[in-house]
C-alpha cells in the first residue's frame, strides 16, 4: 500500500485549501498521513478526512531556532514512516518538509505553490523570502504552481528548472465543491444566519469580501474606494474574515473605519461562505497577490458577478468583460468605478457571472482536480521505481 503524507504549516490549510483530497486518496487505496502544527479542531479534521494527523510545532514566522526543532522532527517522522511521496503546501512547511524529505531520502517530494509572499514584499526580507523559495524548489523533485501565471513567473525570475514545475489541470489546488457551492445545496437557517449578521435594507446592493482582513488581501484599498464611492447610502460592504494583525497587520485607521462604519459588516470566519455568496450582488476580491483563488472559483459556481485586481491568479480565471471585471491592484479610483459600474449595470454582471459560472463547473470541478492530481502521483512513483 503506497504511503503519503500531506503537510501544511497550520491545519486550517488541510481543512479548508485540501477538503476531501486526503480521504480521496485514501478510498483509492492509499495510506495517508496529515501534519501540521497543533489545533484543538485536530480531531474533527482527521474525522471528516478518515485519516490521522501528526503535530509538528511549525510557526508561520521566521523562528530559527524553532524552525531547525521542526525540521529535525520532520527528518524523523520520515524515516520512520518511510512515505511513498510527502506532498507539502504553503512556504514554511514546504521549505522544511522538501529539505526533511531529501534528507531522508524520500524518492518523490511535491510542494505545491499557491502564492508568493516575496511578490509583496520588498528589500531585505523579499531577498530571504527569494532565497527559502529556491531552497524549497532545489529540494523538490517536483514543484506544481497552481496556475500557469505563477508558472510563468517561475520561469522569468529563474526561480525553478522548467522539467520540475507542473501545472494540475487547468489550475486551483482543490477545484470547487459543486455540490457545497450550490444555490440548489443552501440550508434555509444558515441564509437565515447569515442575513441577520448582514442585516441589509430593502434596496441594498451587497458587496463580499472573504478572506483574512490583512493588507495583502487589498482591505485597506477596498474600503477607501468603498467610502469615495457614490454608492456608499445604497450599498453594504461585507468583509466575511478575522482580522490578523500579527502578520501584515491593517492599518489602525483602516480597522477603526470598518468596526465603525454603518455601511461596512466585518463578520468573523464562517464555514458558510455559499450562504454569503447567495446574499450578495458582487464578490470584490482585492488581493495584491495570489495563487489561484479558490474564492473565485466559488463565486463562479454560486453564479456571483466578481471584481478582482489584475494580479498572477487572479487574471488565469478572470478575462476582462467576459467573465468578471478587473481593475489595476492597488488602484483605487478604478476599483470605485468598477463598483460603481457593477451598481448600475447589473443584467451586464449577471452576464459575466453565467460565463463565469459555466468556465468554473467545465474546467474546475473539485472531483476531477483530485482525480487528475492521484493521476499524477501515479506517474511520478512509476517513474521513481520503475520496475525491473
């Protein structure tokens, strides 16, 4: 029976960036492993996958100390588990994991890149970020970007050898759960839920954003361009995430505007994001910096019109005036008119949402993403052990 093991740096990566892909791969057969720092909903996450979960202390911050702990017990768990493949996600555990993996001779290291932080980062610590990336990408033998953008990227920056990088079908890491995202699939006492945490008037124009309320995600560029339109009296804008103020933290102002504002509902995370999708009239998704965004594909099977910044990620999804509408990152007078746009012209969004939505279900079905990515783990141990 092959052995695989999963590792992200903080399990919420597992339950909610990897959903079902671990008892996926064990239906087929497999004996799979998650690790990840310690949380106290460890349990329910090896309950819904069916697999186990082993702790390791990874920190999401730069801790010498901690990190060479991490990676001497990653070292051990490998030689004791002898793993087929050990498939690693997000930067810290990716770093450790694919140097532990080689260090302990693991024939097949996959991480999977979903983003850089380095793209938002400047001077001195984009330098180090830059130089753990290479390290983490010269001690894989295989390095999957999940889209072609930030393959591409790769490539320009000299960051990665071509022969190692794969791209998972169309790209996303997980694809969308069809059956989840669904208008059909809502339950009546969460939109009841979550109506009562929006409370919108009659006539309001809802706007969501999901995803942590820190800088890189475009928070404080969203807001300002919020507050400058001319819709503001007619409109709610939804942040549908926690604040994070230990990493890229918001400005205070920023933060004393959205707890204040009546025209801005900060919720805190919800496992419901559909219910909030069908509530709403418009995604907003200001991210300075993505991989592949799986809130976009979401949004595109809740048939929920999006705007988005023109980053790596973002624009592999989203064609101008086809699909969604997009705007300068950062830029936040063209953000307003986009918003601004999407009030008045709303058989126009409802069109691109259509296009959007029929892209999502023929190309990024969460079934077949998983399938295509055992596929590969096929390939890659047939090719690691061929037979003789």
């Amino acid at each position: 029976m092959p052995k695989l093991i999963r590792i992200t740096t903080v399990p919420i990566s597992l339950k909610i960036l990897l959903a079902g892909q671990m008892k996926f791969m064990k239906e087929k057969g497999w004996e799979v492993l998650m690790v990840s720092a310690d949380s106290r909903d460890i349990h329910l996450l090896s309950k819904a996958e069916g697999v186990p979960h082993h702790v390791i202390p990874f920190t999401r911050k730069i801790t010498p100390f901690n990190d060479l702990k991490c990676l001497y017990m990653l070292y051990r768990l490998f030689k004791n588990e002898k793993p087929d493949i050990v498939h690693t996600h997000t930067p810290k555990a990716g770093l450790l994991g694919m140097i532990a993996a080689k260090l302990a001779g693991v024939k097949v290291r996959i991480h999977t890149l979903a983003g850089l932080p380095m793209m938002s980062a400047a001077g001195g610590k984009k330098s180090v970020l830059q130089f753990t990336e290479k390290l983490t990408y010269d001690s894989a033998t295989d390095v999957w970007p999940n889209s072609f953008g930030l393959k591409n990227y790769l490539l320009e920056n000299d960051l990665c050898s071509r022969e190692k990088l794969h791209v998972i079908g169309k790209g996303s890491t997980n694809g969308v759960d069809l059956e989840k995202f669904s208008r059909a699939a809502l339950k009546e006492n969460h939109l009841v839920a979550a109506t009562m945490r929006i409370l919108p008037g009659e006539d309001d124009f809802v706007m969501l954003s999901v995803g942590r309320l820190v800088k890189d995600k475009g928070i404080e560029e969203l807001v300002t361009a919020f507050l400058a339109s001319k819709i503001v009296a007619k409109t709610k804008l939804v942040l549908l995430g926690d604040f994070e103020q230990d990493l890229n933290p918001l400005d205070p102002e920023t933060i004393q505007t959205i707890t204040d504002h009546p025209r801005i509902v900060q919720i805190a995370w919800s496992d419901h994001v559909a219910h909030y999708m069908a509530l709403a009239d418009v995604l907003v998704h200001a991210s300075h910096r993505e991989g592949f965004p799986n809130v976009l594909l979401e949004a595109g099977a809740m048939d929920l019109p999006v705007i988005c910044s023109d980053i790596i990620g973002n624009t592999d999804l989203i064609t101008q005036q086809k699909t969604g509408l997009i705007f300068p990152v950062k830029n936040v007078e063209i953000l307003k008119e986009a918003m601004e746009f999407a009030f008045v012209k709303r058989d126009k969004m409802a069109q691109l949402a259509s296009n959007l939505h029929q892209q999502v279900v023929n190309d990024f079905d969460r079934k077949a993403v998983q399938d295509e990515i055992f596929k590969q783990y096929q390939r890659l141990m047939a090719q690691a052990s061929p037979e003789e």
